[in-house]
C-alpha cells in the first residue's frame, strides 16, 4: 500500500512539473509577442535599429519578470548576451556612426562598483553568520526586551531590522524566525501575538534594509542612477555610505516603529509574559574548538566595525565604498572565517539580475532611447512631485508581484527620460518604496519565510499591506524632501 502511494505520489509530482514547464512556456511566448507588438507600436520613422532592439530588450525583460516565465536572475543574464547580440549585430551601429556602442560595456557591468559594493555586503553577511554574531544579537534582544509581549515584540522587530542593515533580509528573517518558532509553538496558530510576531519580524526585515547602502539591491541601484544621472546633468551629486544613511536609516526605524504600533492595535497580545527559558545556549558546545571560533569571531566583529567606519567616512578619506567593500572579501577568505563552501552560497542569482539592469540602463542611455522619450514625456503637463508620487506608488505595486530589485531596475531607467529636475528625489523615491511592498506572502522573500510556517495566511498580509503600501510612500516622499536639502 506505502509502494504504491509513493508512485502515485511520484506520478503526480511528474504531472505538476509537465503542467508548470507547459504554463511557463506559454507565458515566455506571450511575453516575445507582447514585447514585440509593444515595440511596433512605439516605433516610428525617427528610430534607429539599435534602438528597437534594446526597446525590445526592455519590454521583454519587463514581461519575463512580471510573468516569472524564467526565473529573475535569468533575464539579467539573458539581458547582457541578448544586447551584445542584437545591439552588437545591428547595422547602424558601426564605428563610425555617431551613435556607436561598443557592446563590450553590457558585459563589463558585471565589474561595477555596484556590484562589488553588494559583494562586500554579502561577505559580510556570511561572516556574521558563520560566526554565530546574528544569534547574538537574537539572544540579546530577549535579554535586554524582557518578557513583556510588546517590548519582546519591538526588540525582536528592532534587532531585525539592524540586522538587516547589514545581512541578507530573507538570511535575518530566516535566522529571527527560526529562533522564536518555540514561542509562536507554544502560543498556538489562533494566537495574536504569534501572528504578530511572524508579520513583524519580515516586516522589519524589509524597511530596515533601507538604513544602509548595501541593506537592499534597489538602494545600491538607485544610488548610482542618482550619481549617473547627475554627471548626465553636468552635477557632482553623489550618495554615498552616509548620505544615504542620513536619508534612510530614520526612515527605517521610523517605519518599524509605525509597523509595531499598528501590530500592537490589531493583535493584542493574550499573555502577560512570554516563557524565553528555550533560549539559554552554551557557545562551548556550538563549537568544539571554541578558541579559533572566538579568534574568527574577534576578526568578523573588527572587519565589520573598519568596514562601515570606512564607509561612513568616505567624504574624508576619498576611498571609493566599492574598494572598501575589499576588506571584508580579502580579510575572512584569508582568515578561514568565509571559506570556498560559503562563497559557492552566497547569493550571486542577486549580483546577475543587478549586472543584466545594469546593462539594460547603460543601453537605454547610451541608445538614445532615453532622449527619445524625453521629448515625448516633455509633452505631458504635469508637477514633479505628482510625477515622482506615481512612479513610487507603481514601485510599490509592481514589487508586490515581482523581485524589487527588478522593479527598480525597469522603472529608472525610465523615469531618467521624465522631464524632471529633482532627479535624485525621484531615484530616492523610488529606491526607498520598493520595501513598502508587503501586501501578499509573494511580494518578499520575509514574507515567504514567515508564510511558509503555515501560521499565517495570506488575508494576515492584506491589512498591513495596503496600509503601508498607500502611506509608506507618502512618508517618504515627505522625508526625502525633507533630507534632500540636508545632503544636497
């Protein structure tokens, strides 16, 4: 009877991945059409080979992401080989014409400063893990919060978030919610304050990667449109490390704090106190050579502490974040802290989707394609603040259906082409808004984590969800503002 439940099983499982294969083959061939017909519409008689094939790239990137026809860090690949392909081939695009791309630029974004800076970042995270310092930080939160319902709540919502300054946001949320699975346990499903807590936890998880400038892809995006977009404009304006801590680190605490207060209005916690006595762990245990393990974790704590304080003070010393982000790679590779098994982990799906938007802005820039459109955006009468509020709004929409760092991707190098002159308040708008996207246990990694506990369902999403994603972009548009004229 097992035998035969098992193939049945077995025989389903087959059906299911013929069913899916077949769905997302008919989703990438709608998407060609779709980019195409899109592509023939748009065009008119001032186009030039070139820059079809990259509107075509464009549209189709976007219908591959939205569709999920491939998976994300897929298009950013086949984004670079696609332009080297079409644009590399195209007639009009020969050396001596005065629009000439050489396409060696779609493959060398994979060398950006962007993506070494994330790289660093990643290295970082690794070591903190590797080193069991993200646990610490989970055991001193219940030490220092206590066992009151909401002051444990906001602890654990706090240290998330300044974990995920540094780390992973889906790593810190996996972390954080592994850790406080036996209080949601020993609560129950029904319990207000278990569900409070696995919809705190991602959510602090999103918003407090907007404190630094490697605590989400789309910030490390967004800040170089800001700087690209600038020498563009013949303005030195460039967000580094700290300037953009200025602008997104109270904006992070501010939204965790407004995220724990609505919490505390709509699952009220039950209990008066909650049992931590699970948490008490002994590190000599964890680690049977326990010395090398305090000595690897002296480095980590030493790497981290000269990394940001490099980075906060690059005004000063004039060493560009991306150089900086080479001591945390050089230094716990070489200490044993990151060996060759984690560097094969780390997420470089992450660093492909980057470098293929990457390729993807470079080439509506340099296409032309961009000034083309400018001028047809000249055209409509509108304010830049009602612009800006639009394209944060539809940020918000579009990353609750698909990867933010791929939303972000598609929507600045369009809005590079709008009429506007606070370019760097629309790239902070936009950047920022992206983590506002919390409606559906799909819209983020932390959201899937806490979802797949199966305490929570997706209608447990829906109210925060729509609360912070209407208001979390007023909010930050009113900041950006704010700050804007604090860094300029």
């Amino acid at each position: 009877m097992t035998d035969s439940r098992r193939f049945a099983q077995q025989k389903m499982d087959k059906i299911e991945q013929v069913v899916v294969f077949q769905r997302k083959a008919i989703y990438f061939l709608l998407s060609i059409i779709f980019a195409f017909v899109l592509t023939f519409m748009a065009s008119d008689e001032t186009f030039t080979q070139v820059q079809s094939y990259v509107l075509f790239t464009l549209l189709l990137a976007i219908s591959l992401w939205i569709t999920e026809a491939i998976p994300p860090f897929a298009v950013g690949i086949f984004i670079v080989g696609f332009l080297i392909f079409l644009v590399g081939g195209a007639a009009d695009n020969t050396p001596d014409s005065p629009n000439y791309i050489d396409v060696t630029k779609f493959s060398n974004t994979w060398s950006n400063s962007v993506i070494w800076l994330l790289l660093g970042g990643f290295f970082l995270a690794e070591g903190l893990k590797k080193t069991k310092l993200d646990k610490k930080l989970f055991l001193w939160t219940l030490k220092v919060f206590g066992t009151k319902p909401s002051n444990l709540l906001l602890g654990l919502m706090l240290a998330t978030a300044f974990g995920s300054m540094i780390m992973s946001n889906t790593a810190i949320t996996a972390m954080m919610v592994a850790s406080t699975m036996p209080i949601i346990v020993t609560l129950g499903k029904e319990a207000p304050f278990a569900k409070a807590l696995l919809l705190g936890i991602p959510a602090a998880a999103s918003f407090g990667g907007l404190g630094t400038l490697i605590g989400s892809p789309p910030n490390i995006i967004a800040a170089d449109f800001i700087t690209n977009l600038g020498k563009t404009h013949g303005q030195q304006f460039q967000i580094g490390f700290l300037e953009w801590m200025i602008v997104g680190f109270p904006l992070a605490i501010t939204l965790v704090l407004l995220f724990w207060f609505f919490l505390q209005k709509f699952y009220t916690a039950k209990v008066k106190v909650v049992d931590l006595s699970f948490a008490q762990v002994d590190e000599a245990e964890e680690d049977a050579n326990f010395v090398v393990f305090k000595f690897k974790r002296r480095i980590t704590i030493g790497v981290l502490i000269a990394t940001i304080l490099l980075w906060l003070t690059g005004s000063l010393h004039g060493i560009p974040p991306a150089v900086i982000s080479g001591i945390p790679i050089v230094v716990l590779t070489m200490v044993g802290v990151v060996n060759s098994e984690d560097v094969r982990g780390l997420p470089w799906d992450t660093l492909m989707l980057v470098a293929g938007g990457l390729s993807l802005g470079l080439a509506i820039q340099q296409s032309g394609l961009a000034g083309h459109f400018s001028d047809v955006f000249s055209t409509i009468v509108m304010s830049d603040l009602v612009m800006i509020a639009l394209f944060a709004l539809t940020t918000v929409i579009m990353s609750n259906f698909m990867s933010n760092t791929a939303a972000v991707t598609i929507l600045l190098p369009v809005a590079s082409v709008l009429p506007i002159d606070n370019f760097a308040i629309l790239g902070l708008a936009v950047g920022l808004s992206a983590a506002c996207a919390l409606m559906f246990p799909v819209s983020t990694p932390p959201n899937a984590i806490a979802y797949s506990t199966g305490f929570l369902t997706t209608k447990d999403f829906r109210k925060g969800g729509l609360i912070f994603g209407l208001g979390g972009p007023v909010l930050i548009l009113l900041w950006v503002f704010i700050s804007y004229l604090i860094i300029r």
